[in-house]
C-alpha cells in the first residue's frame, strides 16, 4: 500500500496559512515535517544532526522517555488511590 502523505499542516501545533487564512493543506515533502513552500524544500535546513537550537535536550528521546515513565507511573498510583476512593465509598 501507498503511504499517505502528510499535510503540511499537521507539521506543528501552529499551522502554516495560505493567504485566505486556511491552514495550508500541500502535502509535507518526503523526509520532512512540511510541504515545499514552509521550509521542506530540498537543501532547506540544517545538517542532520546539528545542535544550534539545543538548549537543555528537554525534548531530546531519553528525556521524553524519563518524563513518560515518570507520568506512568504516576498515573498507575492514581489508579490505585481511585481504587481505594471507591473501597471507602461503599462503607
Ligand atoms: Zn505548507
């Protein structure tokens, strides 16, 4: 099957507008979050790998990965603490 591209749109939370003010819909170039007109063209960009815009890698993979297992498990004690709400509940 064919992979469906992406709309350029879907790139980031804020969406690059046509002139109408419609979010811009051309599909994102291949390899890139966006279409050729909002800085996927060929050649655009920086290096792979380059580090200009790294500030404290808060967005970086093992980060993120820290900050989801974090969140699980905080989330699995809240569980727990929701459980035991509904055991006092019935009392
Ligand atoms: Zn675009």
């Amino acid at each position: 099957m064919r992979r469906r591209w992406r709309a350029c749109w879907r790139a980031y939370a804020a969406a690059p507008r046509t002139r109408s003010g419609a979010p811009c819909r051309a599909p994102a170039v291949a390899g890139k979050a966006r279409c050729r007109k909002h800085g996927g063209a060929a050649g655009s960009g920086g290096q792979s790998g380059n580090k200009n815009a790294w500030k404290d890698g808060f967005y970086s993979g093992p980060e993120k990965a820290e900050r989801r297992r974090i969140m699980d498990f905080v989330r699995a004690c809240n569980r727990v603490l929701e459980e035991i709400d509904q055991i006092d509940g019935d009392r």
